[in-house]
C-alpha cells in the first residue's frame, strides 16, 4: 500500500483507506437578543471523513477553550451558555482534522440585536391641505439590525395599506408619505418598528402624531415638497429596452426587477403626468454579487518529487480576492511554494506537502471555500494492476504501440527487450521517454515476446506481452465527392478488405466527429451491411468531408470525400446602425456565407416596442442588390426604438437573418399626423365638451408632448385656442355663463412636442351641452286595455323647444290615492306618441303624465290624466273539460266559465295547441274540433276564459289517439308524460304561451 505521512504528526493517512474531512455542515451567522442571558447560542459543524474528525473553533482569529465552563463542545457543534454582546460577539470558525489533514469553515459572525423603545415625549402636530401632499417623521429609536416599518392610525391594529395608491412608507426611514390629503386622512398616526432576530421579535411604537387635514385654495403654496398624485407614472431605461420581468410595476410607483441580473444595471427614469404637467426622475441600478467559484481544484494523487499545480476561478462584483490554506493555516510563496492570486505551484513535491488544502474566495459580500486533499505518493514498480497486453495484434505492414505503465513513486527508468535483445531506437523500432514500444512497418519476423523492465530506488519489475501479426485491412472502393442541394439525398460508398479471423467494421466521421448511424429517426444510415452511408434531406450543416473507417482490433484504413451542400445564405454578420435620423437610419453589414449559391438580393426587417413581430421595411435603395453592404431604412417614426436585423437569399431561398442590432431611438421630430375620434357633446349647462383619441405612443414623435384645442361659435370668425398637457388627455371642458344650450362650435385639434407643432386635424361640429325641454306635451290620452294594461297617447313636442335633441317621451303613472314622487316611469326609445304601460293592478284608478327628454333631463310635466285599468278576469280555468275522437279529428268540450262580481265578463274562450296558432272561439260556444297529428298522435291544449279584463286561468290538457286524457289536475302523471313523451312538443307549447 502506499503511504501519505503528515509532518509531525507521527500519524499515517493510509492511501485507498484514509479520507480527509469534507464539511456536511457549516456554521451560520446569526443575531442573538442583547439582554438574554439564561439562553443558548449553537453553532453547528459537522464534518464526514476516515477516521473520524475532532473538532477546535476559533473566534477572531483565537482558539476558544472548550474548559471555560461556557463553552460545550458536542460532537463537532459549539454551545455557548448565557451569550453577552461584548463577551461573545465575533467571528466564528470551525476547524475539522484527522490524520489526513485539517480544514478550515466559512466564518460566522455572532452578533446581538436590540430595539430600545421610543422616547416618551409627545410629537408635535402636523397639518396638510387638502388635495396636496405630507409626511410623516417616524424617528426610529437606536436598533440592530435594520427594522421593519408599518404605520397605524388612531388604534391597533388599524395599518395604513401601503399598496402604491396615496400612501408609501419607507422602509429605509420609516416616513410616511401621503399624496393628494384627503379630509378622512385626519387622525392619530403612530410609527409601528419591528425587528426580526434569528430567535425572537420585538416591535415597539411611537407616540401618535397628530395630522390635521384643512381646505386650502392653493394647496402647492401650503406644501411645496411634495406634488400632487399624478394620473400616469410609466419607467423606462435610458439606454436599451426595460426589462419584461418588470410586468405591471413598469406602469407604478414602484418598479420591481425580479432575480435581477448583470443585464439590469443602467439608468432608469420614473416620468409622471397628470393635469399640472409632467415630471422625470432618474436613478442607477448597479447590480453586484457574491462570490461564486467558475473553476475549483479536486483532490490529486501526485508522486514524490513531481509538481503540483492547482488553479481555482471565481466570479463576482467588486472581484473577488483569493487566498489559499493548507491544513487551516494560511500558505503564502516560500521555498517550493508558490502563490499567485488563483493559482498554487509546488515544485519537487514531498511526503510533508501531503493535506487539506483551500481556496477562498472573497468579496465584501460573501465568502466560499474550496476544498481538496494532496497525497504525495512513494511505491516501488508493480506492475500487477496494469501489466503489459498479454497478446498483441498487429496488422502486417502497419505499426503496433506497446505499453509500459507500472505504479511506481518516483517516476522508474523504463525499457524493452525482445527475448535476451535489449530494444534501442532504430528506423523501425522506437521507446519514447515514458516507456512506450513502437514498431512500424511490421512483419511476420516480428511476432514474438516483448518484456518491459521498471526501476527506481525502491525495486524493480517486469512484464511481458506477446506480439501476433495479422493481415491489413485495406479500402478497396473509396467515397467520392459529392456536390447537392439543400434537401436532396446523396449515398457515399465506402468497401474495404481485411483478414478473415478478425471482424470488421465501419465508421463514419463528419469534419473528425464520428456520426450517429444507429438512429433510424437521424440524418444517417448504414447502407446493407457494406459501409455505403446514406444522407436523408441533406442540410447545410452536414457539408464537410466525411471520411469512412474500415476496422478491425488490428488496424483500420481511412478515405474520405468532400460533400457540398447549396443552400440558401447564411446570417449576415456585423450589423451596424449608423446616421440615426428622424425617418431613416443607415446599415452597415459584412456578407456572410453564400452557401455555394450566389447572394441575390437582402431585405431588412425591423421591430419596436409597439409592434414586437418582425416586420420588412422600406428602403433606399428599394432592391438591395446580393453585392451591397450597406442601404438606408426609411419610414420610420421619429422618437421610437428599433432593432433592425438583415436577411441575405438567393436561387435556394432566404437564409436565416442576422444578430439584431443594438436598439436605436429615432430623432424627434414636431407631429406629423392630427388626432382622430374628434367629437363631444353632452355635460352640464353651460359647457361645451371637447373629446378626442389620445395620441398613440407611434405618433407623439418626441417628449414634451400636448394637444392644441382651437373651436369658435358656427359662423364666428375668430377661434379661441387652447392647450392641453397631458398625453393622456381625452377631454376638455369649456365653461361660459353666456353659452346658449345646443350651440354648434366649430372644433378642431392639433398636437405639439418640443420639437413643434403638428397639423390640425379636419373640422369637426360640436354642439355644447343641451338643456332640459321647455315645453310639455299635450292632449294626452290614457285608455284601459285590459285589467293590467293601458294605452297611452299624446301630441308631440316641437324639435325647437327641446333646447337639443329630442330623445323620446317619459310616461309616469301612480295610483289615486299615492304622491307623485312614487310614481312608476316608462320611457320610450324614440318619437313615437302613443306607448303601452303594462303591468298594471286590476280595477285601479292611475293618474298619467307624459314629460320630453333629451340628454340634459325631462321638461315639464303634461296635465295629468286619469284611467281606470278594467276589472280582472275570472282566475279559474274552464272545468270538466272532455274530448271525443272521430277519425283524424278531435272534439273537446268544457262547461262555461262565469264571472264573478268583481270579475270581468267573458267574451269567449282561447285554445292554444301545438300542432297551429292560437285559435280565439266565440263567447257562446264551449267545444272545439281540431286535427290529430299523425307522427305521435298526442295533442297538447291550453284552454282559456277572455274578456275584457284579459285571459283568464289555463286549463291544460294533452289528448292522445289511445282513447286517454291527461288533464293538470292529474299532477304527477302529467309531468311524467310530458318530460317521457313530450318533450319536443312542450317547448313549442311554451312558446305560444309566451306569445300570448
């Protein structure tokens, strides 16, 4: 066996046996309660290794000891009793050892928060006006670490939900910020802190801030610092596109980046807008890490006097410094050592540089280890764990390698012999430095045994193999060039001949890789059981030269062919924008590959946060011809961000489009088009309500952007102009105590940016806002159709006194003996005179009155009307109702219905059926005759009473061929022949009911 020694130790690290330790558990870091001093603190270390580690700690630098009778060592855990912040506070490190080595834990810092309480003295009031901003001081008391800050007004637990409305808390201060006051804001305010230990928590509150809220005209006079709330907030990053991740928050008050990345870092600008105006706001995101290893040793296994070589890499931002410990103890360049940042060198290696060794990596965020054990091997040379081959083939003609590779420390002096020859370097024979036998040109004459020989200081061995020469395998039909489309299938041959005792087999490589053949799905097939190839649908990336290997144990022969695949080009590469002009900008870009087939022409695409798809542009020249490297993009909109990519084709096709380009942001330039969806109309008296489409993001050409209001009187000759904005804006209001109601204005609009004005869009008629109708209607009318129903009628109302447009008729009725005020209301949809009020009690006395409307209101009330609804028909249905068959025919018959006293007399009787419309009988007759169907043979019939007063209660009855009458006083059976027999007939039955 071979053996690792520890200097000084006196203990040995067997080889195959011994590991050094390798952590399973580090201790953390962790805040303790100042003040509690009858607790624990726990630091855990646990370490896997053989024989078992024993465990030492060290704070700041200082071994602990474990005899103070407050520090316990458990296993490899260290308890500490009673902790106090200037005894026990520090940094804490775990060191684990055995015979193999010690190794050194991440430090963990034992720190004690506290939180003293808020000072009794009472705060003075505050004051904010309504409709402007405040702030509240929350003046935290002395505290470790950072707290945790919530606000609550006038009793716990009632928090100020800072959701991104009105309200925003700091979390680095504690203030509380309020925009846009509002009278229920008044109250009691407290500062509610917590702070959250590894172990416990503790919150604590201020005294109550009192915030008075009062009515002021100029509220940015009384509260400068802080703005009102705007109606729009949107961020953006200054150079490049804001990320996605950043999702609704980009439209908020708060912009959250979710696992934020390198990428992130720039600068970010906050614009808000809202009807005083717009205002932005800058800040940089600078995003930094930890420490994180890119490339770390492993454990080595190196013979005595060789060199040892280590290299560990990490990333992180500021750049991680890095430094190196064996057994614990820092390693520094001396004697046969050296230290260059990452990288360990040691030169001439002995049995003491055995041990742990680590690379640490560290920033001012964080600190990582790494870990691995050296053991510097001595052995004298065995060869019983890799001897020579003990049979060799060789193929005639060729050559034959032989290896020599015993376990020895230091490195043994090789050397062959064949028989009693000693084997030297010759034309055909060779023994390179590190033992190994090559013999070229090989012949029968040279089969035979072949003996390596191995020494060092320690002994010597040897080992034999046992050379056999077989016949060579040759290419007897070679593949050929080859030249295809993209697409096309092409079959390269490749047959060969070898000794018939051995087997053999071919390969095929593309440009050196050799290629998947056993994938029926795949590109590639072996042809038969000859070494053909076969390519299915050839494609660009499969052009190379392919060479075919035919082998066997012995040797192998090798031949290859060139095959060319055409297709369409290849990416463009290089593309640059340059000349960035409001409409256009230039392109510049390098050709990239034609793929055998000329390049014909290129197209360029583009893309913008408004249209995230790809789409073909406009250019000067309009056909890039296959030879040009460069051509100018217009018809662009000013102020935008592109991207711009180039796609080269030619006869096969159009290849796959270049990088995108860096995105760029037009020039502005002054709007070129007016705003659509010109109209208004409507609001309260004296008004005239301008509306319009806010501008598209596409069409503002530049920051800074509003709108030009221009309107006068129809036939007035001068315009009255005004300016909004915001770019949100939809409406404008113009008040004037001497505007008439409905006045047509002539109404036109134009945007502007900071670089000017656009053109203005097409006159449109806006009328200002309508006023109630003057004038009542007349000669109105009110007639009882039936006891639920009345027909009301009146004479129209002249357009001219309507003070706007004429939009119908309000019909109110109430019962004699109720007020107005709780009068039902019908309103017509158009200008119909005559309207039906339905929904009526029997035999009651209404009061009608008719008013006109428009958009502003009703005008007066006509003089009222009175009717009086008729008495209500009988509630019972026709009884015994009977039915005789003749044939195709039914008669049913029924008795009579009669009216009561308080009941409306009957006219005559209403049969309904599913088979024809609603048939109406005269008032003398009771029976009637009807058709049966002849599918099913049933008949479904509603029969009854009708008057004056309306219809009467139904009798419902379903006669069938059978001889069988199913009446509704049947109950449960009825329902059981309808929803088994008929269900398509009872849907029809519904309806005519529902016509009824």
């Amino acid at each position: 066996e071979w053996l690792c020694v520890l200097t000084g130790s006196g203990d040995v690290c067997i080889t195959g046996h011994d590991t050094g330790p390798v952590f399973e558990e580090q201790p953390g870091s962790l805040i303790y309660p100042e003040g509690l001093s009858d607790g624990k603190v726990t630091l855990n270390c646990q370490a896997r290794a053989s024989p078992a580690a024993t465990y030492r700690w060290r704070v700041n630098g200082t071994d602990v000891l474990v005899g103070d009778p407050r520090y316990t060592l458990v296993a490899g855990n260290l308890v500490i009793s009673g902790p106090q912040s200037g005894r026990d506070g520090g940094s804490y490190q775990c060191l684990a050892s055995n015979r193999c080595g010690t190794i050194l834990s991440r430090a963990a810092n034992l720190k004690f928060g506290y939180l003293h309480d808020f000072p009794g003295e009472g705060r003075s009031p505050q004051t904010a006006f309504e409709g402007a901003g405040a702030f509240l001081a929350c003046q935290p008391p002395a505290h470790y670490p950072a707290l945790s800050y919530r606000w609550f007004i006038n009793e716990f637990p009632n928090f100020v939900k800072s959701d991104g409305g009105r309200w925003f808390i700091s979390q680095v201060t504690g203030n509380l910020y309020l925009a846009k006051a509002e009278p229920n804001d008044a109250g009691n305010y407290f500062c509610f802190t917590t702070i959250n230990l590894d172990i416990s928590t503790k919150s604590t509150f201020s005294k109550p801030s009192q915030l008075t809220v009062q009515p002021d005209a100029n509220p940015r006079r009384s509260a400068p610092a802080i703005k009102v709330l705007p109606d729009v907030l949107r961020w953006r990053k200054v150079e490049g596109l804001l990320p996605s991740k950043a999702g609704a928050s980009a439209e908020g008050p708060i912009l959250t980046l979710p696992e934020i990345t390198f990428d992130d870092e720039g600068i970010y600008e906050c614009e808000a807008y809202n009807s005083e105006g717009r205002d932005t706001h800058q800040g940089r995101i600078i995003v930094q890490a930890q420490p994180e290893w890119l490339q770390v040793m492993s454990d080595s296994e190196v013979e005595i006097s060789s060199e040892l070589h280590w290299t560990c890499v990490a990333a992180g931002k500021p750049r991680p410094s890095i430094r190196w410990l064996r057994n614990g103890q820092p390693l520094s360049t001396q004697d046969r050592v050296e230290v260059n940042g990452g990288h360990l060198k040691i030169v001439n290696l002995a049995l003491e540089d055995s041990g742990m060794y680590q690379c640490v990596a560290e920033n001012k965020h964080g600190t990582i280890y790494s870990n691995a054990e050296l053991r510097v091997q001595v052995q004298a040379p065995d060869f019983r764990s890799n001897p020579v081959r003990r049979l060799i083939p060789a193929a005639r003609g060729g050559q034959v390698m032989m290896e020599c590779r015993p376990r020895a420390a230091p490195k043994p002096t090789l050397f062959w012999s064949r028989g009693t020859e000693l084997l030297t370097n010759s034309t055909r024979v060779t023994v390179t430095p590190d033992g190994i036998l090559w013999i070229y040109n090989i012949s029968r004459a040279d089969e035979g045994k072949y003996t390596c020989f191995a020494e060092n200081y320690l002994g010597k061995a040897n080992s034999t193999g046992h050379l056999s020469v077989r016949d060579a395998t040759k290419i007897t039909l070679a593949p050929s060039n080859a030249d295809i489309n993209q697409g096309e299938n092409v079959t390269l041959q490749c047959h060969a001949s070898h000794d018939p005792t051995m087997d053999l087999t071919f390969t095929w490589a593309l440009n050196g890789a050799l290629l998947d053949l056993e994938n029926p799905a795949g590109p590639y097939h072996r042809k038969e059981t000859i070494g053909d190839l076969l390519i299915v649908n050839g494609q660009l990336n499969q052009a190379g030269t392919y060479s075919c290997t035919a082998q066997t144990v012995v040797d192998s022969a090798t031949a290859s062919a060139k095959l060319v695949v055409r297709g369409p080009p290849g990416p463009p590469g290089g593309l640059v924008v340059k000349n960035v002009a409001e409409t256009s900008v230039e392109l510049r870009w390098s050709r990239g590959y034609d793929n055998h087939s000329p390049i014909g022409k290129y197209v360029i695409m583009s893309r913008s946060p408004l249209s995230p798809g790809w789409r073909r542009m406009r250019t000067v020249p309009p056909n890039i011809e296959g030879n040009a490297e460069a051509a100018r993009v217009i018809g662009l909109s000013p102020w935008m961000d592109y991207e711009f990519q180039v796609i080269a084709s030619n006869i096969l096709g159009s290849g796959e489009p270049s990088m995108p380009s860096h995105t760029v942001r037009t020039q502005q330039a002054a709007p070129t088009v007016a705003p659509s969806g010109l109209g208004g109309g409507g609001g309260d008296r004296n008004e005239l309500i301008i509306t319009w489409t806010p501008m598209a993001r596409e069409y503002q050409n530049g920051d800074g952007f509003g709108y030009i209001l221009a309107f006068r009187k129809l036939d007035s000759a001068t315009w009255m102009v005004e300016r909004v904005a915001n770019v949100e804006s939809s409406r404008y209001v113009y008040s004037n105590q001497s505007l008439s109601p409905y006045c047509p204005f002539e109404v036109k609009i134009k945007a502007y940016n900071r670089k000017g004005e656009g053109p203005f869009s097409q006159i449109a008629l806006v009328h200002s806002a309508e006023e109630e109708p003057t004038v009542a209607p007349s000669r109105i009318n009110a007639t009882a159709l039936t006891a639920f129903d009345v027909q009301v009628s009146w004479d129209p109302v002249q357009q001219l006194s309507a003070n706007g447009i004429l939009r119908g008729y309000e019909i109110r009725y109430w019962r004699q003996h109720e007020r107005e005020a709780a009068a039902d209301r019908v309103r017509t949809a158009g200008l119909e005179t005559t309207a039906r009020v339905t929904g009526l009690r029997p035999s009651t006395r209404y009061h009608v009155t008719v008013l006109a409307y428009n958009s502003a209101g009703t005008g007066p009330a006509s003089p009222r009307t009175t009717v009086t609804t008729r008495r209500p028909p009988p509630d019972r249905p026709p009884a015994n109702v009977s039915w005789k068959t003749d044939g195709s025919w039914v008669t049913v018959r029924w008795d009579h219905v009669k009216a009561l006293d308080n009941e409306s007399a009957v006219l005559g009787y209403k049969v309904s059926y599913c088979q024809s419309a609603l048939k109406v009988l005269d008032k003398g007759k009771n029976s009637v005759t009807l058709p049966l169907p002849k599918d099913n043979g049933y008949v479904v019939l509603e029969i009854r009473s009708s008057g004056e007063g309306g219809d009467g209660a139904a009798h419902e009855t379903i006669v069938s061929r059978t001889g069988m009458m199913v009446q509704n006083q049947a109950g449960s059976l009825w329902s059981i022949h309808v929803s088994l027999l008929l269900t398509g007939t009872l849907s029809l039955t519904l309806i005519a009911l529902l016509d009824l």
